[in-house]
C-alpha cells in the first residue's frame, strides 16, 4: 500500500508544509466568522421587531398549579425512568447546612495520619 506522504524526513518536511498552510486557511476562515458578527449585530434589531410583533401562540393546555410534593413526584418518577429499578429514600434541599462536607474532609484528612513517636534514648532525631 503506497502512502500519500512518506515515512522519512522529507516526508515530515513535506507534512509540516501542507500545515504551515493549512493553519492559514484554518485562521482566515476564523477571521471571516468574525467579521461576519458586526454584520450580524446590524441585522438583529430588525428581526427582533419583527418577533416582537408576532402573537404568541395560544396555548392548548391550561397552566398547572404544582406544589412542592408534586416537583418531589416528578423528579422522582423522571429519575425511576432514568436509572431503573431503584428505590429513592431521601431527597432534602441542597443548603441545608455543611456536615456533609466537613464528614468527607474528616475522612479524608484521617487517611494522612501519619504515627508521631517519642523518639527512644538510643535514636537521635534531626
């Protein structure tokens, strides 16, 4: 199978061309998206008239007065849909205070203990 570009140094040298050039075009290309944006910015206040103007459309369905129990029951039933046969125990809001995270810091500064010893007559310490 013959390659395009060989394996040897002129083949990189030859690589490194077609790249030179490609990274040209690759930043011309950048640079005419962002010269398109000013352009852009000057046509939008004549679309967002023409949205502001249009009649939203009427809403087939009534609104729908949801307490908290029923979010609860949502989320739930959305999550059971998700994740399978499992069974949700606990849902609590998420700023009710901090222990949680000084419980993980505990555990996870416990697992540095290093052991301190007394050193005995016969060691000297530095």
């Amino acid at each position: 199978m013959s390659t395009l570009v060989p394996d040897t140094l002129n083949g990189a040298i030859l690589l490194s061309i077609i790249d030179f050039f490609l990274s040209f075009v690759v930043i011309s290309f950048i640079g005419f998206v962002l010269a398109a944006f000013p352009l852009l910015n000057q046509l939008g206040p004549g679309i967002a008239a023409k949205i502001q103007h249009q009649t939203p459309p009427v809403s087939a369905r009534e609104p729908v007065d949801m307490t908290a129990d029923d979010h609860v029951a949502v989320i739930s039933s959305a999550i059971a849909a998700i994740v399978g046969a499992h069974r949700i125990v606990h849902i609590e809001p998420a700023h009710h205070g901090h222990a949680w995270q000084a419980e993980v810091r505990t555990a996870h500064h416990s697992s540095h203990d290093v052991e301190h010893r007394i050193p005995t007559q016969g060691h000297r310490t530095r």
